[in-house]
C-alpha cells in the first residue's frame, strides 16, 4: 500500500446505522443502507436538502438550468445532493461550488476511485469546500451497473425534494425518482417540449403528478422556506440593445436558427446581421452550438 492509499484510507469513515452520525434522513428509509463510507462531511441532519438530477446527455440549455439552479439554491443555504454523474449531475453540483456552498456526491462505486474520471476536479472541489462524498461501496469498489441502481435510493434519501432537469422516458433517473417516492419525497421536474426527447421524461412525470419546476420560488415553496422570487430562466435587459441588436435577438429563441432565417426575418443585409450577431455574442446575449447557427443564450446565474 502506497503512501497515498494509506493518506486517502485515513479519511475515509465507516458508518453503520448505530452510529450517531449516521445521517437520519437515510435511517427509515427502505432498504437502509448497513454501512456507508464517507470522505468529507454529511449533509446536515437539520438544514433542507435538494437532489439535482437528470440525463448525462444534457443539452446545453439543461445543463445551464442545472447550474443556476444549484447556484441560486445553495445561495439560500439549500444542501445539493447528486451522483457527479456526467450532465444534469454534474451541472448541479458545479452550481453549489459556483456559489461556495456545500454539496454531496454518493458515488456507485468506491471513494478512491473518481466516476467519471472526467469531474475530478469537482471532486476535489467539493471537499475543499466542506462537502462530502458517500458511497455503501468499500474502497477499490469498480463502479458497476448495479452499484449506480442502488445508489439511487441513496440520493433520494438524503434529499428532502428531488428536482428533475431533463429526462429520457427510460433513464435511470426514474429509477431515483421511484426511490423519491417511495420514501415519501416530493418531485418536481422542468416542462418542456413535447417533440425534445429529453423533456419526454420530464413531461410524463408532471402528467403523473410530479410538481412543476419553473423557478426557484416552487422548490422553497416546497421545503416551506421564505420566497425570494428568483427566476429559474432569467430575462435579459433589452434596454441595453440598441434597436437592430433587440431585432435579431428577439427573432431568436432556445431553438437554433440558421443565419439565412435571421436575415429573412429581419430584412437586414448580410453584412449587417453578421455585425449585429457578433455584437450580441460579444455581449454575451446569444450562443453559436455551431457554424451559421445561433439562439438565445441563458446567463451563468439566475437573474433576481
């Protein structure tokens, strides 16, 4: 055993269900974990905690939501809870250390090994922070198909409302939301379009019965916490724009369009849409996912 093993053994605790720090949100739940292994620290037994989650192939307007809303919640003292998966998981919780807050991973596999290897950073971040990583899986644990399954109820258990970005309608995050209410938890998920793959999740959800997530306000609301009126999808002071800058933003949507529509909708010439455009990405107002194409750009934070 390496230096760095025994360093990184050394900070690691064993719980079980008798210890007293054992976190009590996870003692009723079903199926209690018997042991669970923690680097860092525990979500606070007496402080509201939130779980981030949704699909690894987020979109850019998914994983932008997922940001803020991690920010803009941990900015109220709201604990983050998410698996550091790729995507939705991952935004979430990059939005706690955004703000300087506290949040907490539960891993599928051992703490020794960071999966996906890609967020080690968050990793390391959220301990320099104060957060914690959990997981029911001994050290040198690979992370496997099942271990991910089971995490899941995990996650649920430590978070007193689970909120929802983007979903497919099959995806492990309905694994975590069944967990969610099977434990009694509320579920809120954000609407979308019903032809956009990953909003189907979201959409079958609220038809089910799950709350709508539209704002901050709706998660406090829930965790009967006072209402600040922050905006999830913050609106942009148009007053900045000149005239032909508020044109061609307000032609543009979340939905990319092509330059060619931009300038058949505006009656601009080629030379000067391409200024404006570029104004207005300098500006940071609007977005280029590619060559030619363009769409209105959600900020890093929420807007208040």
């Amino acid at each position: 055993m390496t230096n760095r093993d025994m360093h990184l053994k050394s900070e690691i605790r064993e719980l079980t269900p008798l210890d007293p720090d054992f976190p009590k949100r996870l003692r009723n739940i079903p199926r209690c974990p018997r042991t669970i292994y923690v680097r860092g620290n525990l979500p606070k037994d007496d402080v509201p905690s939130a779980a981030i989650i949704g699909a690894r192939d987020a979109t850019p307007y998914g994983l932008d939501i997922a940001r803020s809303l991690g920010s803009a919640l941990a900015g109220q003292g709201i604990q983050i809870i998410s698996g550091m998966a790729y995507g939705i998981d991952a935004a979430g919780q990059w939005g706690a250390v955004d703000a300087g807050a506290e949040t907490f991973a539960v891993f599928g596999c051992g703490l020794d090994i960071c999966y996906p290897e890609s967020n080690f950073r968050l990793y390391d971040k959220l301990l320099r922070l104060g957060g914690g990583a959990i997981s029911e899986h001994p050290l040198e644990s690979p992370p496997l198909p099942s271990h991910f399954a089971s995490r899941n109820r995990i996650i649920a258990g430590l978070a007193d409302v689970v909120l929802v970005i983007e979903a497919k309608e099959r995806s492990g995050t309905f694994i975590t939301v069944g967990n969610a209410l099977e434990q009694g938890k509320e579920v809120l998920a954000v609407p979308g379009r019903i032809n956009d793959r990953l909003s189907r999740g979201c959409n079958e959800l609220i038809r089910q019965g799950a709350g709508i997530l539209t704002s901050v306000d709706d998660v406090l609301e829930v965790l009967n916490l006072k209402l600040q009126g922050e905006l999830l999808l913050p609106e942009r002071k148009l007053e900045k724009l000149s005239r032909l800058q508020k044109k061609v933003y307000l032609e543009l949507a979340q939905d990319v369009r092509h330059m060619d529509e931009i300038i058949a909708a505006t009656g601009l010439s080629v030379q000067r849409t391409a200024e404006v455009l570029v104004e207005l990405e300098m500006m940071d107002y609007i977005e280029s996912p590619r060559v030619g194409y363009y769409r209105q750009k959600l900020s890093s934070g929420l807007a208040k």
